[in-house]
C-alpha cells in the first residue's frame, strides 16, 4: 500500500488461472508479453492487484510453476484474506470484519448434511471460507438449501459457484468485489485513490469484481458460461465492461488498450523496439529492453547481425564492472564479448528471462540506481539474482555503468560457464 506516494496511474486487478495465467499454454507466453510490458511501463507508478480464488498455500505453489510477477497486493481465498508487497504482510482489520454473523462451526455441521458436496483439499479450508466441489446439475438445489438452512442458524453469508465445480461459502461481507470496495476506500482515505481501475476475470467468482463502481472490466475470450450468463443478465449494457477477443494475459493487454489505460504493446512484441524509445525513455523500458534483447539473441529469434551487437556495446561505459553472482568481477567487453559468442546456444530450447519488481531512483541529476529480480528459465531449471544497475541518462539514451547481481536464497548454480549478464 505504501510503495506509491501518489495515486496509482493504474491499479490492475486481476483473477489468476485462466484469467492472468493460461494453464494451456505450456510456454507462457501471453503471461510474458504481459510481465514485459507491465514492468517496461507500469511498475513505477501504478499498481497490481491479484485477485484469486486460492489459498495462501496453493498460490505460491503457483508462483513456483508459473512467471507470475510480485504483485503490491494479494488478495486470496476468494475474497477473504488481504495481504501486501512481497512478504505478503496480512490486512488483519479485513478479516475481522467478516467475523459478523459468521460461525465456521456451523457452516460445517449444516455442508456435512449434503453427500453432494465433496471437500476441498485442507489447504483450501480458511478461517472465513468453507470449500467444496458439487456437480453442475445439483449446484443450484444445494445452494439454494443450504443458504435457507445456514440463514435459520442465524447466519449471513454468501454462496459462490464458480468453475462449474468449486463451491464456496463465504461471510456475506467477503468476495472478491467487497475486497476490492474495501481496498478502494483505504486509498480514498488516505487521498490515493487510482486514477484508473481494471478488473479482469474468467469465473463465477470474479462476476463480483465488476460490479465495483468506478471500474473497467474484462471478460477474457475464454471466460466460462456462468461469468457470460452473469453479464447478460446484469451488466449486458455497461460499456465498461468488455468481453475481449483475446485469451487471459493477452485480453487483459487488449483491454489496456481498449480504455486506452496507458501503453498495451509489449516490448516482446517487436524485434526491433527503437520505436519505443522518444515515448518511453525510463529506466525499467531500458532493463527490459536490454535483457529482452539478450534473451532473442541467445535464442537466435533473428539474424545474426555485427550491427546488433556494436549498438549494444555503444550503451555500456568503457571501464563499467559486471559483478557475477559468484562474487567474480569482469570489466563489461569481456561479458559483452562472451554474450557476442553464445549466439543462438539457446536456439530451439525453451530458455526465457523475465524481469521482476523492478523500481528505480535517480540519485543525480543523469545518474539512476534501479533495482530488479532477474530470472531465467532455461529448460526446466528457474534461476534468479537480484540485480543492481547503475545507468547514466545521456540525451535521449541511458549508459550502463555497473552491474552487481546476487543469487536469490535457494536459486545459486554450481556452474555459471562464461560470464553473460
């Protein structure tokens, strides 16, 4: 909440799977166009927002399957646990709120009495949700009677049905649209309110997010039949809600540029990305610009070109250090030198490098210390350093002096060949 001193440009709330992450996409790469293009143009100024059905548990599961990037805020359990930055510190004031008229106790001896409804993983069970799976066509009977019984043991709550299988029962005052009303009045309060709001979902439980006032929305073009039905029969005319023609990340790029939000191509979108520069000088488009531009060339995404390659070591200073997550230090034409060779090593194989909470301060009048994760995939192995750059603003380019990178816990490598950035 604290990261901005300012209003938001932007506050992107997004649902997870099948909405920000297309689990049928092997090599993710809507979810990638879209790290690029948030962290290039979005990440100094505005803010992200995960909205999911998950538990706290299963969503860093996801985290470590999928390059998800660090969002400012998490909100999870289907609307009912709020947490911040990266730590995740939880908003302990949202979930006393729901206490009211709520008793976990009695929702579960009143869903014990129904065979139809199937438990969720334990993992799933929180303090202010109960989940279950329940068969499509005994869906609407069992919400219907459990609601009446839950309401006669004195009980106000919400019954969700989402995915044409997971049922949730919730405090009436959770969900994913109340979590959202609640966040947006925090930053009303403190007079930082987002100038712009984008919701995007694919579910039965993300209908609630759309019905936040103020609002843009996205319906994905692979958004399930309930969230469609939902829209017909309550917001079919709000032209601030779209149904896109795209699928998941890709959609939500779409609506960007729908509302026209701010920029909406990514930089992984164009081999060439000079044309972004006179617009979009900042020094997150620079580190994405550099590494994007790493990752093709290893890859051999185009011809190999010498003019590629004096461009790049134009940008780099002459007496500039590369400090390797092993500790040694090279002078930058001996790494720029080793990344000249490693042309097209990676061709063919499903090496990819995205960029992570990338934030940046300029220390002097042309001088910028930015600050990111950094990390690789190169086949099935994740790696991550985090990256210290300093950049010097020349006209209307940047100068990299020096690069120092340290292993994330967990992420070192026994072996680091030569020394690439």
């Amino acid at each position: 909440m604290d990261r901005l001193d300012h209003a938001a440009r932007l506050m992107l709330v997004s649902d997870l799977d099948y909405t920000m992450v297309d689990h049928d996409d092997p090599d993710n790469c809507a979810l990638l166009r879209f790290n690029s293009l948030w962290e290039a143009f979005y990440r100094h100024d505005s803010l992200l927002v995960f909205s999911t059905g998950r538990s706290p548990t299963i969503y860093k599961e996801l985290r470590n399957e999928k390059p998800l990037l660090t969002p400012d805020i998490t909100v999870m359990s289907v609307g009912t646990e709020i947490a911040y930055g990266e730590s995740m510190v939880p908003d302990y004031d949202w979930e006393r709120s729901l206490n009211h008229k709520w008793d976990r106790e009695i929702v579960t001896e009143e869903t014990a009495k129904f065979r139809e409804l199937v438990l969720q993983s334990e993992t799933e069970q929180r303090p202010h949700k109960a989940s279950f799976f329940v068969e499509k066509p005994k869906a609407s009977q069992v919400i219907n009677v459990l609601q009446e019984r839950l309401i006669a043991r004195g009980l106000e709550v919400k019954i969700i049905y989402s995915g044409g299988a997971a049922l949730d029962v919730l405090p009436q005052g959770a969900g994913k649209g109340q979590a959202l009303a609640y966040l947006l009045n925090k930053f009303e309060v403190d007079d930082k309110l987002p100038i712009n709001s984008l919701v995007c979902g694919d579910s039965g439980n993300d209908a609630e997010l759309f019905s936040v006032p103020g609002v843009y929305g996205v319906m994905v073009s692979n958004a399930q039949e309930e969230l469609l039905e939902w829209h017909a029969h309550n917001a079919k005319d709000n032209e601030n809600i779209i149904h896109a023609s795209e699928r998941c990340a890709a959609g939500i790029m779409e609506a960007i540029g729908h509302y026209n939000l701010g920029p909406s191509s990514s930089p992984r979108d164009a081999i060439d990305l000079s044309h972004f520069m006179k617009e979009h000088m900042n020094p997150g488009f620079e580190i994405v610009k550099f590494y994007l531009s790493c990752e093709r060339w290893r890859r051999g995404d185009f011809q190999k070109s010498g003019d590629f390659m004096h461009s790049l070591k134009s940008k780099f200073h002459p007496s500039g250090i590369f400090v390797h997550p092993s500790g040694v230090q090279k002078c930058f034409d001996e790494c720029l030198n080793a990344l000249e060779n490693s042309y097209g090593l990676e061709q063919g194989s499903r090496f990819r490098v995205w960029l992570d909470r990338i934030t940046s301060a300029q220390i002097g009048s042309d001088t910028w210390l930015v600050k990111f994760d950094r990390w690789e995939l190169s086949g099935e192995e994740r790696h991550c350093c985090l990256t210290t750059v300093l950049l010097n603003s020349k006209a209307e380019d940047f100068i990299w002096m020096h690069i120092h990178q340290t292993w994330m816990s967990g992420h070192a490598r026994k072996t680091y060949g030569n020394l690439l950035f």
